[in-house]
C-alpha cells in the first residue's frame, strides 16, 4: 500500500470530496464545502513529502512534473477509489490536490437531471457543452449521459481525457477512452484521430486551444455528436447543457467564425439542472 493511501482512505470515510497536500502545511480535506485539517498529521516537509508524491506516479511524468510545475494524472487506490490528481508548484515548494472520482456512475435519475437530456442520446450530429462552476457537476453529469447511451443505443464511443477520470466498461455500446499524453499526446491528435475511428459521439475533455476548437466544429458537421464539460467565465451559477454553444470571436480567425455559424445555425435547445427547464436558443 502506497503511504498516501492512509490520507485518501481518511479521505473517503470522512465523506469528503478533496485532498490538499501543500509543502510547509498539514493534510486538508474539503468535506461538505469547508476544508479542515487532518487531526495529528505532521507537517508535510522535503523529501519524505516528495517520496509520498513520486510513489503513486510514473517516473517520467514525476520527472516532468519537477521540472514544469505541474500534472494531471488519475489514481486507483482501490476498486471504489479512485482520484483526479493535479501536481503543482507553489511558494513554499510543492503541492498537490486530489479529487474523489465515484467509481460507480450515477444515472440521470440519480443526479434528478431533466430527462429531456436523454433526447441527445438519440442524436446523430451536433456539439453539447455542459457547462458551469467548478464542483457543479459537469464531469459526473456528462458520465450520466455517456453511461445512457452506452447502455440503451449501439454507438461507438470515443473519449479523451486528461486524466481519464469515470471508468465505463463496453455495454450496448463500444467505448474507447484515451488519455492525454498517454494514449495521445494532445487533445488535438486525439480529435484528428477519432475521425478515422468509426467514432459516433467524441467526448473531450478539454477545448483549451484554436486548433482543438475547429476539430471539434468539423467533427460535429461531419456527423459526430461531440461533448465537453467547460467552466463558464461569466457569472452563470447553474449547470446548463447546451446542444450547440458559440465562443469568444477572439479565439477565432474569419474562417472558424465562419465554421461556428454553420454549426449552430440549427436549432438548439438548453436545459437548465437549477430550473428543469428547456430553452429554445
């Protein structure tokens, strides 16, 4: 057993969601909203706090890690645990942060999201944004949908992820998930490779640059259902799920401008999580 493991299983049985391991500080876990400290654990220092770090991660990223300052990877201390873990740097040295990730998908019942969601398992083409704050939900509620349409349509699935975070096994359907820089070196070649993959429905991780963006537009014209999670820069506090989505002209040169009209011309529709409403845009 890795000796980090104790702090996620504290982890785990206090019912809390993160771990925070900051050098010159104790343990902290977020537990319903506030973060405390972990009763009688040392101050984490030097190289010991640097060996529990290196001991749950690949050499070669660890190395990389040390010398960029951070890293996204995922965890499995066990068949119900798993973590979402992102090493940095900060002031005082290192630091890392851990999410709990449920190993057992949540079904849109579960999660009392609007069961017109259902209705983009259906869906052939197009672009769906899940989009809110962080810790609203938008990874669990994309697993809720991708975990539908596994189970009820035959569809090949394909994700890219970094790091991959809910696990699904093959149902009705097939899926593919890759992990960035693992099984594709960017979210980019993952998109550009989906294309040649017999692919129905694309869920990426992240849309965090120009190139990514037009892939994700061509791969919705050409017949691919893509989805994504994405954190909102305006004051919009509730989840939203959105068929088509448009973005900041500024993150496009005339020709994409272009490319994103042609996408969301269509009609589209968002559901509101807060509301349980259904918008026509």
């Amino acid at each position: 057993m890795a000796k980090i493991d104790r702090l996620f299983q504290y982890l785990v049985s206090s019912g809390g969601s993160d771990l925070h391991l900051s050098e010159g500080a104790p343990p902290k876990v977020r537990v319903h909203g506030g973060v405390s400290v972990i009763p009688e654990e040392a101050i984490l220092d030097g190289e010991d706090f640097k060996e529990l770090l290196s001991e749950i991660c690949e050499p070669d990223p660890f190395a990389q890690y040390l010398e960029c300052g951070d890293l996204d990877f995922a965890y499995e201390m066990d068949e119900q645990s798993r973590f979402r873990c992102n090493y940095m740097k900060q002031q005082n040295g290192l630091a890392a942060v851990f999410r709990l990730i449920p190993t057992e998908i949540a079904s849109i019942e579960d999660l009392n999201l609007p069961l017109v969601i259902k209705e983009f398992g259906h869906m052939r083409s197009g672009l769906v944004l899940v989009t809110g704050p962080t810790g609203s939900g938008k990874s669990t509620s994309l697993a809720a949908l991708i975990d539908y349409i596994n189970s009820n349509f035959n569809r090949h699935i394909i994700t890219i992820e970094e790091p991959i975070e809910f696990v699904h096994s093959s149902k009705s359907s097939i899926i593919t998930q890759r992990e960035v820089p693992i099984q594709t070196p960017e979210f980019s070649d993952g998109l550009r490779a989906c294309l040649r993959e017999d692919a129905d429905i694309v869920l990426v991780g992240e849309m965090r640059d120009l190139e990514t963006i037009s892939l994700a537009l061509t791969a919705a014209e050409t017949g691919l259902l893509v989805s994504e999670p994405c954190t909102p820069t305006t004051h919009e506090k509730r989840l939203t799920v959105s068929l088509t989505f448009s973005l900041p002209i500024s993150n496009h040169r005339f020709g994409q401008c272009w490319q994103l009209r042609s996408v969301v011309s269509s009609l589209s529709f968002s559901v509101s999580a807060s509301t349980n409403q259904v918008e026509l845009l």
